[in-house]
C-alpha cells in the first residue's frame, strides 16, 4: 500500500512488513531537495511509530541512489538576505539530528538499496542505514572536495566507524569514486548484486530481517549502536539489562517452543 509523504519527490509503500522509501528525482540523480528532504524526515518518524512496519528500505528511482545536494541550487538566491554564520550553523546541526542521527537511532533495522550512486549526504544516508547492498554497477563517493565542502550529515564519523581513518581519509581527501567490487571489499557495503537482481535480493534480506522478532532486533541494534562509542562494562550492563526484558516477552517463549516442536516461530512483536 501507498503511504502519504507530501511530496512526489518522495515515494513509501508498506509491503508484508516492509516499508519502502524512494528517492524520486530521477533526473537529477535523486539529489536532495526542500521537498524531499523534509518529507524524508517525517517519513522516518512515522514508520518509527507504526507497529505495522518491521523493516525500513531505501531506495533511489532511476540508476542512482542519491546524490547528495542538489549543486546546481547551490549559491542561488543571491539577493535574498541570508542568516548569519552561527544561525546557519545551527540549522545545519538541526537537520543533521534530525536525518542521519535519526536514521542512525531507529529502532527498527534499516536497508539501503544502492541502484546507482551514492555521493555526499547520499553517501552519508547510506552509511547510517544498518546494511546496505549494492548495484554492480553503483559506485559511492565522498565527493565534497570537488565542490570545495568539507562534509556534512555524520559522513566522516559513521565512515571511520565502519572501515577505519585511514581509508577514510584517503577517500575524503581524493574524492575518489569507489566501484561496488571495491566497496565491498572495503566493508561499505554488505553485498554487491547484478543490477537488474538489486529489488529482489533487497526483499529477500528484508523479509527474512522482517520475520524476526521485533524487540529483540531493536535490543540489538541498541546494543551495536552503543557498541561504537561505550566502554565494555557499560555494554555488558545494558545487554544484561536488555536480555532480561526479552526473556520477558511472548516473542522469547514463542521461540523456545518453536524450537522445541521442531516449527518455524511466528513472532507478534510482544
């Protein structure tokens, strides 16, 4: 079923459990926009709160995944007047919290399907999903010192987390574009697919994400995320602490007997 965005920039559907967000600026490389960028964020707040939705997808029509920022925008509206330096540092720091740490932050597993590029913020939407799988024909890139930028929405941090400083920095510095092949080898992406089979293997990962239980795949998604940035002690109390409450639930002992009766468990989230 179709899901109401706002904006035709922005495609969702919910499909068995499994919502589907589309970048939809084909024709320009699916390049952030005012239209879709907020309606991204909004989307993401909704699927958060709809108990309908187990896992969150996204995607890009057309052969890229997202381009970052619209360049061609970019510097216009000369004559209107402008914030200042601090207010605009702060609006920035807004929509960064509010897109890349919100997506970073879902409790529910998130997929990013990369049919084509994905450079800068794009990049960084990317990064901040949970896994991603990728076109053969797709390639990522930093892409900010080509237009004289340092970086935005977490991309330097969430890439360090996933492939080390060195790397990153050499991909910062140069601009490079990396080729799906080397992506993977690199640790960027999860799996490296034929283009034409990129939906397929997408619903496939997801579904199987889907038929999981709910809870428990938040626990441990808190656990990873926190992983990054806390101590061991700190972890393993909280793991404690989230282990217990899932032992609690209907979804633990519904696996158990599953397990026990030889059958598949059929979870409710509860």
């Amino acid at each position: 079923m179709d899901l109401e965005t706002g904006t035709n920039e922005l495609l969702a559907q919910l499909d068995e459990g499994i919502a589907w967000i589309s970048f939809n600026r084909p024709e320009k490389r699916n390049a952030l926009s005012d239209q879709l960028t907020p309606a991204l964020r909004a989307i993401l707040l909704e699927l958060e709160a709809d108990a309908r939705v187990r896992v969150i997808v996204i995607t890009g029509v057309g052969k890229a995944f997202c381009a970052g920022g619209d360049v061609s925008g970019m510097g216009a509206n000369k004559l209107v007047a402008k914030p200042s330096a601090l207010e605009s540092v702060r609006r920035l720091q807004h929509r960064q919290e509010t897109l890349t740490l919100r997506l970073h932050e879902l409790t529910k597993p998130t997929i990013a399907a990369l049919p084509g590029p994905a450079v800068g913020a794009g990049l960084a939407i990317a990064l901040a999903c949970d896994l991603r799988i990728s076109a053969q024909s797709a390639f990522v890139a930093t892409g900010y010192a080509r237009i004289g930028l340092s970086g935005d929405y977490g991309v330097s941090w969430l890439m360090t987390q996933l492939i080390g400083t060195a790397k990153t920095r050499e991909l910062f510095f140069t601009g490079r574009r990396v080729a799906s092949a080397e992506a993977l080898s690199l640790g960027l992406v999860n799996s490296v697919v034929p283009d034409a089979q990129l939906r397929e293997q997408t619903q496939t990962l997801a579904r199987s994400i889907a038929a999981g239980p709910p809870l428990a795949l938040s626990y441990m998604k808190e656990n990873l995320n926190r992983a990054m940035t806390e101590d061991l002690r700190t972890c393993l109390a909280l793991e404690a602490d989230r282990l217990i409450r899932c032992a609690a639930t209907a979804d633990h002992k519904e696996a158990v007997d599953a397990f026990l009766t030889k059958r598949t468990p059929i979870f409710s989230g509860t």
